[in-house]
C-alpha cells in the first residue's frame, strides 16, 4: 500500500499515513485532514556512470566510461 502525506487544516501538522487510495482521510482537530501532494520523495536513485552503459548490452569489457577496453 502507497504512504500518503496529510496535512491538518487547522493546525497545520503533517502526518504520514499507509492506505489505500480509496481509504478516506484521517481526521485531526475534529475535521478531516488534506491529502498533500509531494513529488520531492522517490523510491529509486540512480549514482554514477549508468549500468546500462558498462554492464548490460556490451559484448566486451568495458573500461568504467562506457567505452570497451581492448
């Protein structure tokens, strides 16, 4: 199940919750909590030179650049 990030309209505290997109929102000081929006938190992070590039497609060895050694 996703995490949602709600924040409460009165006081303004965040909280994270686990639910289905169905699920209504928690409520919080006694009225129902929004659903907030945030696409600064991802589950994958790539580093470095790219796997695609030394370590899969490449018939040879490859030097760390992307670029087959001999």
């Amino acid at each position: 199940m996703p995490i949602f990030e709600f924040k409460c309209v009165k006081c303004g505290e965040e909280i994270e919750v686990i639910q289905k997109f169905d699920d209504p929102p928690p409520e919080h000081c006694g009225e129902k909590m929004e659903r907030v929006l945030s696409g600064g938190r991802i589950g994958l992070d790539f580093r470095g030179t790219g796997w695609y590039k030394i370590d899969y497609g490449n018939k040879g060895k490859s030097d760390g650049k992307g670029k087959k050694s001999s």
